[in-house]
C-alpha cells in the first residue's frame, strides 16, 4: 500500500501541484502526458533501467548507456 501511495503522492504533485491548471481539457493532457512519459520514457531503477511497456511487452533494449545519452 505505500508503494502505491507513494506513486499517486509523487503522480499528483508533477501533474497538479507545480501547474496552473486552466481548464478540465488541459488537466487530463497533463495527466495523459505524465502516464505516458512513466510507461514510455522514464527509467526504472526497479527494472534494470527499463521503461514499465519494456517489461511488460517484453521488447528488448539497449543498453543503460545508451537511454542514458539520448535522454540528455
């Protein structure tokens, strides 16, 4: 349970609290944006340094470095 308390803490703080939220349409491309980045992007240590639709799908990789370096 606190792991996923956690994410929602952490979910909510980056999409709500840091933003201006002007309307209900920019507020669900937001959170949209947010899931997508977590599920398609973001590294997790957790994983071996591999995106949540790596490991579920079950696609390979590079290698850390190279997500690392094209990231920045």
């Amino acid at each position: 349970m606190f792991f996923l308390t956690t994410k929602w803490r952490t979910y909510k703080y980056e999409c709500f609290y840091l933003r201006e939220i002007k309307s209900l349409k920019e507020d669900k491309e937001v959170g949209s944006r947010r899931v997508e980045y977590y599920n398609k992007e973001r590294l997790h240590q957790a994983r071996d340094y591999r995106t949540p639709d790596e490991v579920y799908y079950g696609k390979e990789t590079s290698t850390m470095n190279d997500k690392i370096l094209t990231q920045n």
